[in-house]
C-alpha cells in the first residue's frame, strides 16, 4: 500500500512538472507546444464558424473539432487540479485551490464552460457562447509572459497612469463642453448636450479623428485643438508603458544576475541550484545569450 502511494505521488509530481514547464523534462516542452497548437487552431476554427457560407458548409467538422478541444482541455484542466496536490507536502488541496482560483485556472476552467454551458442549456445565445470559447487564447499568457509583463507594468505605474487618466478626463470634459456650445445649435444630433458630445471628444482624442465632422470655423478650431491634445495623450501613454515593460526587464534581469552570484559564491553548483537557475531562466524568459553575458559578467565580478 506505501509503494502504491509513493508511486502515484511520484507520477502526480512528474504531471505538475511537465505541465508547470520544467526545464528538465523535455516532454513539457513537447506539452506546451501541443496546447499552444491546439488553442490557436480552435481559436480560428472558431473564428472561420462565425461566417455564415463556412459555417454551412464545414459545420459538422467545427462541431466535431469543438467536441474534441473541450475533451482536450477538460483533461488538461482535470490534470492540473489533480497534479498540483503534490505541490504542498503538508496539504493536497492547497495548490490545488490555489490553481483553482488563479488568473489560469479560471482562464482554464472558462476554456471548457461554454461547451458544457450549451450542453445544458440549448437556447443560450451562440454569439455569447462563440465569444466566452475564443477567450481560451488567453491560455498562451501562460506560456509567454507578454501579458503578465503588460498587467505588472501597469500595476507598478499605477500612480502614473492615474495622473494621465486623470489629464485625459479633464481633456475630455473640456473637449465635449466647448464643442457643444460650438456645434450644439447646428448639430444637435450630435452636439446637443454635453454627454452626446463626450463620445466624439472620446472617440477624436483616441483615434484623432471623430465620428461627427464640424461645420462652424469655431468647431473645426476645436476638434483640431483635441486631435492634437489626443496625439499628447498617446505620446504619453506610450512613454509610461515603454518605461515599465523596460522597467520589468530590467528587474528580471537584476533577480537572475543577484540569484546567479549566489549561486556562484561559494564556487560549487549543485544539482538544485542549477534546476533553479534553469526555473528562473523559463520564468524571465530569458535567452541563452542573455544567461551566457550575466554568467560571464558574474564570474568576472568574482574574480575581482
């Protein structure tokens, strides 16, 4: 009874590390590139279903593909939960609650819903149903960090992005309130009240160009005036997003090159030390070359 059980423990913390991206089984690597594979073909299949003369004439395919990427994720799900009981030595159902209420277990257990949801309730809206499925391409934000890296940096330029939303509001008011007195008594389809023009000052400060075009000089004034405020903004928002996505490289990169000095201070590298190195390298997504150049530079430090 203990080798069964130290068996099955065995095998659940091989299925974690396969599917949690372990740099030393070649097989999750194989995995990763089978689910990537996977969600984009159904991501498209689901997207080609949505026009009517490819739905008529392969529909029967895209129900039979739909029926087999549910199974496919649905065990994938079911292995996840499962496996990740292994994670905490002192509780089974600690990791897996921690997945089951994560950012990717919901995304995971979204992949599968619209499936079962119209299963069990026929008269849902497809449209809806077709939406919530094309949401499983949030599934590759597990395996490129593109995304967390975009979520990250905006959280740490929180009070940044605050003051600019704050000047864009202001931009916005401003923008809608002159244009209603300027355009209001001619256009009052579109100008006759504040809030009717707060969706063309909305539309021209993020597009730099509106849905309504002005007739009286004052209006054109004004709507270039905008346009320009709206080229601001972007510049703007630009300069705060390429600041922390450099930001989160840069600190990556200073979390490797700090756990690579450890490593190398006491100038033995053991077993464990190096499948953390090799962990926090799939982790940052960093290159082989970029490891290469921090292990150098570390080892020169240390020379010194």
């Amino acid at each position: 009874m203990q080798e069964f059980s130290a068996a099955k423990s065995g095998l659940r913390q091989i299925v974690m590390e396969i599917l949690d991206g372990s740099p030393n089984l070649v097989l999750s690597k194989y995995v990763e590139w089978m689910i990537t594979i996977v969600v984009l073909v159904n991501c498209s299949a689901v997207i080609l279903d949505s026009v009517p003369e490819v739905h008529m004439e392969f529909k029967d395919f895209f129900h039979e593909l739909e029926f087999w990427s549910v199974m496919f994720f649905t065990l994938e799900y079911v292995l996840r939960v499962w496996s990740l009981g292994a994670k905490y030595a002192d509780s089974a159902w600690r990791g897996r609650r921690g997945y089951i209420f994560s950012a990717f277990g919901l995304v995971d257990f979204f992949a599968t819903m619209p499936y079962y949801m119209h299963v069990f309730f026929p008269y849902l809206d497809l449209r809806i149903l077709r939406v919530l499925r094309l949401l499983r391409i949030l599934k590759l934000s597990k395996y490129n960090s593109a995304l967390q890296d975009l979520f990250s940096a905006v959280y740490s330029e929180r009070r940044a992005f605050s003051s600019a939303a704050f000047l864009l509001l202001i931009a916005t008011i401003v923008a809608a309130s002159l244009m209603h007195f300027a355009e209001g008594h001619v256009q009052p389809e579109q100008f006759g009240t504040i809030p009717h023009a707060i969706y063309w000052a909305i539309v021209t400060i993020t597009s730099g160009y509106g849905n309504v075009e002005p007739v009286t000089k004052g209006g054109e004034v004004i709507a270039l005036l905008t346009g320009f405020v709206g080229v601001c903004m972007a510049a703007i928002m630009t300069g705060i997003v390429a600041s922390a996505f450099a930001n989160q490289l840069s600190h990556k990169k200073s979390a490797y090159k700090a756990q690579l000095l450890q490593v190398l201070s006491d100038g033995v590298v053991s077993d464990a030390e190096r499948d953390t190195l090799k962990r926090l390298q799939v982790q940052f997504r960093l290159s082989d070359k970029e490891v290469q150049n921090m292990l150098d530079q570390a080892q020169g430090k240390l020379k010194e």
